[in-house]
C-alpha cells in the first residue's frame, strides 16, 4: 500500500507540476472569488455535431468548463479531431453572444505519440486546456506534456487509479500535481464512489498545499455529484475548486438548459453571499 | 479488482502482441529445447566499466542473456548510452572468444520522447532486445515501441504492477503480452514476493496460450529465486521459459564465474536428461 510520498527538491528539476495552476486556469476562465464549474459530455455515442450542440447550450447557460467525458477517444463514430473542431467552434459562437468565454476540455487518450498530436491538434485548433488519464496513459507522459514548452494546462483524470493500492491524497494530490496536473478529478464522497470525505479533503488540501517548487492545483470534485448537493459542496471545498456536475443536469430531460441556468445562479450566489 | 480479462479479435487491430515471442527470442539467442538462463547485473551503483566486466564474466560463463536491473536509469554514475556501450561491447568480445552470442538487454525508462531515444540508440548499438516496465511506463508506450517497425523485442517488468488490484495472470499473463511483451518477468512462488505456485501457473499459461491474433510469449520467473532451486523451476515451467537468477549468483562472492558456470551446466544437463 502506497500510504504516503515525499520527494527532496532536487526530485523537481525533472518534475514539472501545474502548468498554469489555479491561478492560471483562473484566467482563463475569468473566474475569481468562486469555483469555477464544469460539466462534462455525456452520454456516450453522440456524433461530434450532438457533442457540440450541447456544448452551445452549456455555454449559453453560463458553465464555466465542459469536457469531454473520459470515454470519448476517437471513435470512428466521434473521431478526435472532428469532435474537437466542433465543440470549439460552438463555445466560440456561444461566447460571441454571451460575451464570455467557456474552456472546452477535449480527452486525450491512446499511444503515446498519438496523444501527442491530438495535444497539438487542440491546441492549434484554440483550445485552452486538455485532459489526460494518468494512471492509463502513464504519469512520464503527463510530465513530458507538462513540460513541453507549446503544451496545454491539463487536467488529469482519475480513470485506473482506483485500482491502486494507494492512498488517494498521495496519488491523485502529490503525484498528480508533481507530475504536471493543473486540476486533478476525482470521486467527491456520497456519489457514486468510496471515497470518505476525510479522503477528499486530504485530497484537495494536498492539492493546493504550499510547495516550494511547483504551483497550487485545481481540486476538482466529480463522480455523481447532484445538483442538490452543491450547497455542500460549495461549504466543504470552499473556492478554489472546479465543481464537475455532468450526469445529474442531465437528469432534467428536456429543461438541460433551465437546469444548468439554475445551477450556475446558485453558485453565483453562493460566492456571493459567501463574500458579503 | 480486476478479476480476468477477455477481448474480441477487432481489438487486435490495434494490439500488436509479441513482435518475435517464443520462437523469435529462441532464434536469437540460439537456444532449442531447454529454457533460456538469464540473470541481472548488480548491485545498483556500478559505473558502466564495472556492469561490462560483469557482462563479460557472465557471457564467458555461458549465460544465454544478461539484463540490467530495473533500478537501473539513467543516473549520473551510470548515463544510459555509456552503460550500453560498454555492455554490448562486452559481450561482443566475449562472444568472439566462446563463439555464442549473448543477448544483453538494456532498461528503457524515463519520459516517453526519452525512452523512443533510449530505444533507437540500443538498436543502433547492436542491441537484440530491451526491457521496459509497462506500469510505470504506461501499457500505452509498450504497445506503440511493440508496434513501430525499427523496433526490437521487449522484456516486460512487473515493476508497480504489485500496488494493482489486479490478478497476475489477467495483467503479466494476458494485458502485457496482448499490449507488446515477448518475455514476461514475474516473481516466482517461494522468493521475496508471495505468488502461490497456482498464480505462477496460470500466469505462464496464459502467456503460452494459442491466441489467433497474437505469438505466444516467454515467462520469465524471477525475484530471489536461489541457484539451488533450479532443478523445480525446469520442473514446473518445463522448458519454455526465461529462468532469470541473479542476487543469488552473486552470494558467491569472488567465485560468481564458477558459480555462473556450474548452473548454466546444470541447466544443460536437466534438458538432456529430459529429453533422453
């Protein structure tokens, strides 16, 4: 059982941690004093044109992140580089007419050197952030992507990490972090995975902890959290979190977008009660 | 847990399974009818001159491969490149007296761009084959250095696969091979690690299984496996195998040369005898 893990300072002239961090995905988000919300692709199956109507509508909603959910790779019913071309090219015209901007988060996913040109390809097509599964894809490639100089803040994705005999604030609040993630997601307690929340706050304390050579990381909740619950979510993570709600919004059917309106509203208050 | 693993042909499209396996590594090192005897080169610290005079003493003993050890890098006493250098030639020159080659089997390791250079440059020295551990690497990179044509036969090493909530044979028996791997390391029952005769069992079988889409692979049992318990490893693994044994040759001391020989004929003599 991997139980905890330190390394000396001269571990991190090869380590490269967050790229941008909080602070960085904070700008581009546009987002200060809350969390910043997100929300993620579902279900599986949607051609890329279904992937980005719903990126439009979360976008004029006013989500703050939509990514890919971590099952999208490049099938040939929803290849990579269509799907990325369509979901930018929504939150843009969604971003004219509301005015701001929205992150789409596309997953990168299969050998190496595919993952690296699906980065590349994002990040010319104007992608702002992408997202990885470490513990599938290997912890050395999200630190070569991390430390590539044209590269993409990432988040990294919890995905094969829960077979691990290791404590969760270990891998996914060290090891993530020190090996490049700018936001790290994982199972928030009460949804649909183990997790106590002794385990996330550790979790999300190691994330943001002081260090003396790599940034802070975005602590991002995720799993199965309902709408209901984000009061409470809102109260244990405090705002430097990315609250993740996907499956519960779309619960609503037919009201997706008054759902995901509603949710962005309470956030807003929330912060902004939280503030006065 | 990951209890078993099964997966339709089409996803062999993509898998590329053992570039050589059983028979390609036979080929190589010039060995039929009994299994391979392979050991490790100890202990971590040696600079490249010291390893290649190991090398030479081992392939004079009659060692049919001879592989770094895993905690072998690229660390500043040891950089990668000279350490290969100084091997390979070793075993050249030792060849040139005994007139039997040997296969000397570099450690891949670092981020993944690293390693496709680490890989190149072995090849290009004369390397016949090169280990790499898949689950710190990442089972992505071993099917794509597996997949790539100016590649060579790769050694898989368990290394982290025990933190995993996985049965051996579903992850080394089956993910390893299908993934890229022509010969799998695996602690054998009774050394330091705690696999019963039954996982080893069935983790070699699933490697020698008929698949339609893939070669069979080599078990290789390793992990403290004492000199004197050679004639039970032929027994048990029968004679496709890699019997890896190293810490214990080494426990002679200054008589490792006559130590090494006295098992290499050992070995010699149980396949004689199993075949008459």
């Amino acid at each position: 059982m991997l139980a905890d893990v330190e390394l000396p300072e001269p571990a991190f002239a090869w380590l490269p941690g967050p790229r941008v961090g909080i602070a960085g995905l904070r700008e581009l988000a546009g987002v200060t004093g809350r969390p910043l919300l997100g929300t993620a692709l579902k279900p599986m199956g949607l051609r890329p044109d279904r992937l980005a109507a719903l990126c439009g509508l979360f976008a004029r909603a006013g989500m703050d992140l939509i990514k890919d959910d971590h099952g999208l790779a490049d099938h040939p019913f929803c290849p990579f580089e269509a799907r990325v071309e369509a979901c930018l090219r929504a939150v843009e015209d969604a971003g004219r007419e509301t005015g701001r901007g929205v992150i789409y988060v596309p997953n990168l996913i299969g050998m190496p050197d595919r993952i690296a040109r699906q980065l590349e390809f994002a990040r010319a097509a104007g992608a702002k952030a992408a997202m990885i599964s470490p513990m599938i894809s290997g912890l050395p490639l999200l630190a070569q992507l991390a430390s590539q100089p044209d590269g993409l803040p990432l988040f990294a994705h919890p995905a094969f990490g829960g077979v691990l005999r290791a404590d969760p604030p270990a891998l996914f609040g060290k090891l993530f972090r020190w090996f490049g993630a700018d936001a790290v997601i994982f199972p928030h307690a009460g949804g649909r995975f183990a997790y106590s929340r002794e385990t996330c706050g550790a979790l999300a304390a190691a994330l943001r902890a002081e260090h003396p050579c790599v940034r802070p990381a975005f602590p991002a909740p995720a799993g199965g959290i309902k709408v209901e619950r984000v009061a409470e979510l809102l109260e244990f993570y405090g705002s430097d979190a990315i609250l993740l709600i996907g499956g519960s919004l779309y619960e609503g059917g037919e009201a997706l977008f008054e759902r995901t309106r509603a949710l962005v509203e309470r956030v807003a208050r929330a912060a902004a009660e939280a503030v006065s």
